[in-house]
C-alpha cells in the first residue's frame, strides 16, 4: 500500500484514524497503531512480516539485555548479536544477488543466483533498530521493557517504508505519553496534503517526461536532451522523497508524534557539504553520529572516516555499482570542500557555487540513475560535445513547450513558499485569519485535484521504497 493511492486516501487512513479517535487510553490507541501498521506492511509483503517481527523481537531483546545488565561482557555481546543480525538481514535481503553476481565474474564461479527478492524498506527500519541498540549500549536511552510499545516504534506505518529514519530517542516519551492538539492536527493534515501533492501533481508528471527521455535508451538523445532529462530527474527525485518525508512527518503529527525534519529545501544550498546536509538529512546524521567515530583500520584519521562514510552511503542505497560510485562521487567533492575550509569556499563569488553544485548535483543524479554501466557511459559521453546526435533536438522543444507550467511550478516549489504565510503574518497580525482559510482552500483543493489524478493513473511506488 502507497500513501499516494485511494485505497490508502479514503480507505485505510479514515478507518485507522476512527478507530483511533474511538480509544481514549493510551495503551488501546498504541494498540491500534500497532495493528494497522502491520496490516499496512502485509498490503504489500504479506509474506514477509515474519522479518520484520523477528527483527523487532531480536533488537528488543538485545536491548533490554544490554540494559537490564551491568556486566560489560554481556552488553558486548548482545551488542554484537545486534548488529550482526541487522547487518545480515539487509546483506541477505539486499545484496545477496549482487554479491554473488559479482564472485561469479571475478572469480569465474558458478554459483546461482537465490533469486531472494529485496523487502520493502528493510534499510529504514533496520536502521532505526541499529540506532536503538546502539543507542541503549551508549546510555543515551533507556531500553523499553514493553514489547509492543517497541513493536510500535519499529512498525509505525508513517515512516515504517521510506523514512525518515526515526531515532528512538525523539519519540520515545511519545510512545506512551502524547496528545494531539488542534494546531498538530492542522499542521498534520496541511503538512500530509502538501506531500500527497508533491507526489501526484508534480513527482508523478515529471517521471513521464523523464520516462520519455531516459527511458529505455538514450543512445539517440541530443545533449540538451540529456541534460533536459536529466534536470527533470533531479527534480522528480526531490519531490517523490520530500513528498512521501512530508506525509510520513504530516501522519505523524496527526497522531501525536513529532518526526525530525528529513529536508530543508536542498537546492537552495551553496554547495555540496551544505546540499547533504539538507537532503535526507536522516541518512546523514545516522552515519555522521554512529559510522563516523568507527577507526578505519584501527586509525582514527577523518578523511578515512569521510571516506567509509561516503562509501556506505552508495552501498546503503542499492546493489548496484552505480550506487557506490554515487557515493565515491559525493564523497570526493566533499573531501575537497573539506580540504579547501570553509573560509575559502565563502570567499568564492556565489554564483560561482551556485553553478558548481547545482552541476554537481545534476550529474550525480545522473550516476544515481542509470544501473547499466553502458547506459551510464552513454549519458555521460551525452552530456558533452562529442554526442554524435548533435547539440539540439525538435524532441526537447516539444517537450518543453507542453510541460511548461509544470516545470515552473516544479522550479517555485523547490524554494520554502510554505514560510510566507508566515511571514506576513508576522508583519501583519490582521491577515492571521484570512491566510488560514485561503491555506485550508488551497488544501482541500490540492487534495481534489490529486485524488482526479490518482482515479485515472496506476499508482506509482515511490522511488525509495525499494532502498
């Protein structure tokens, strides 16, 4: 099941939240959670919540143990079963065909292929087990006792699929102490919209143009039309993940829990370090706060930390060898902007920067794009004068010409226009009530216009339910 579909729109989500309404005690209402949530993941793996239970109990387990004892040997070892376990769980799920592909070529083996099909969103929820534990043997948390209350921190429908990564840490008092005020719920319900919206109007109708242009070959595109797909792909990305971020924070004010922000209008950034840490800011400070202090091979150096870091951000997103290049691309632009300081890079005219990641971006989409490696090498040969289909094509004026409005608005709404009702509410008390009911207009019609989306249009996954 998709947040972005009717069934989830005017089926599961009003059902789950009478339901809800109808509990007045904490315990029940966690309860209904709680079952909704695993009836959300079985919609699309029915099969495989057996996985997603046994990880629950595992990590749950590890932790009570590494916090209920004070022996050291003890806390180690579970420590260890952790992430051993976690770590498995996401090899044999995610990597298991890749690795075995790649002994195959090298070492000219015959192994065949398991054919274990990746479970949805076993990154995003492992990763906020490996946090927990990790965090219990730091004593920055205390272990839950309450199976289910940690059942429901794992399940949790709103970011249980694609993020973000929830630490423990944030929602922990709001397991079992929380209210939702009326201020949440509006914020919520706006916040839910605005997603569904960036989703379906604009995430949505980009990809067919995208589709259009970069679809199954582009040996025959132009180099304007590589670039013009390629500047539509890095738009269509931001709005799928940010999108399906702002419903997953937006559900959870509606329900009383307060997720962490997971982007802050990226592209406004000046350059790559600042772009990170903007975008899916979740991954990122999971890494910088539990792989960054790990010595690499027993050295504490932070160009090797970097290093490791940058190279498990590819890995973490796909078995492919475009993703860890993906990652060993960032991570040397952000080595270099390390080397270079801070100081330097301000000292460089801003429209400079502006230029230089925004090309740097562009094209890391790019690499993030293509997993055929002869399908890469043609977009990047593409992308320069020694593309043999010249510079130009009539296929990008068209396309351009058609989806205008939509580009435009795909542009405007990469900047935080959600702040300027604010403002001016700021600077003129007296407008407070008519920029609420025109916001509560604009919502509702958002929501009309991509429900009439969504009636005629196979729903599309979004992009990330699959790392």
């Amino acid at each position: 099941m998709v947040f972005s579909s009717l069934i989830f729109l005017y089926g599961f989500l009003p059902l789950c939240l009478l339901c809800y309404a109808a509990c007045k005690k904490i315990w029940t209402r966690n309860a209904v959670l709680i079952v909704f949530s695993l009836l959300f993941y079985a919609w699309g793996e029915p099969t495989r919540i057996k996985y997603l239970l046994l990880s629950a109990l595992v990590n749950y387990l590890c932790g009570l143990l590494i916090g209920k004892t004070g022996k050291e040997p003890l806390r180690k070892l579970a420590l260890t079963v952790s992430l051993i376990f976690n770590l498995g769980m996401i090899v044999v799920f995610k990597y298991s065909g890749f690795l075995i592909e790649n002994i195959n070529a090298i070492f000219g083996a015959h192994i065949p292929d398991p054919g274990i099909v990746q479970m949805i969103g076993i990154s995003f929820y492992t990763f906020q087990v490996m946090s927990y534990v990790i965090d219990v043997y730091w004593e920055k948390v205390e272990a839950q006792t309450n199976p289910f209350w940690f059942l429901l921190y794992v399940a949790l429908f709103p970011q249980l699929i694609a993020g973000p990564i929830v630490r423990y840490s944030t929602i922990s008092k709001e397991i079992t102490e929380r209210t939702t005020t009326l201020s949440d719920l509006s914020r919520g319900l706006t916040r839910f919209v605005t997603g569904l919206a960036k989703k379906v109007i604009l995430a949505d109708q980009l990809f067919r143009v995208v589709d259009t242009f970069l679809g199954d070959n582009i040996s025959g595109l132009s180099v304007l039309g590589t670039w013009y797909g390629i500047i539509l792909y890095s738009m269509y990305i931001y709005f799928d993940f940010s999108g399906y971020s702002d419903m997953a924070i937006g559900l959870g004010l509606i329900f009383g829990f307060h997720f962490d922000e997971n982007f802050d209008h990226p592209y406004l950034c000046k350059d790559i370090t600042e772009f990170w840490q903007r975008w899916h800011i979740s991954l990122g400070s999971f890494f910088r706060d539990y792989l960054l202090p790990v010595p690499v091979f027993g050295i504490r150096n932070k160009y090797l930390s970097l290093g490791l870091v940058w190279l498990c951000t590819g890995i973490w997103h796909g078995a492919s060898w475009n993703y860890i290049l993906w990652g060993v691309y960032y991570g040397a632009f952000i080595l270099l902007e390390t080397k270079i300081g801070k100081k330097k890079m301000r000292k460089i005219p801003l429209v400079l920067r502006h230029i230089y990641n925004k090309l740097v971006i562009i094209i890391g989409f790019g690499i993030f794009y293509f997993e055929d490696v002869k399908q890469l090498g043609l977009f990047f040969r593409n992308l320069t004068f020694f593309n043999p289909n010249g510079f130009f094509s009539v296929a990008e004026q068209i396309s351009l010409y058609n989806n205008l409005y939509l580009i435009i608005a795909a542009i405007l709404c990469t900047f935080p226009l959600l702040k300027l009702p604010k403002l001016i509410e700021e600077k003129a008390p007296v407008m407070r009530a008519p920029l609420s009911v025109a916001g509560t207009v604009v919502c509702a019609v958002l929501l009309v216009v991509s429900s009439i989306l969504l009636v005629d249009s196979t729903t599309k996954a979004f992009l990330y339910w699959r790392f």
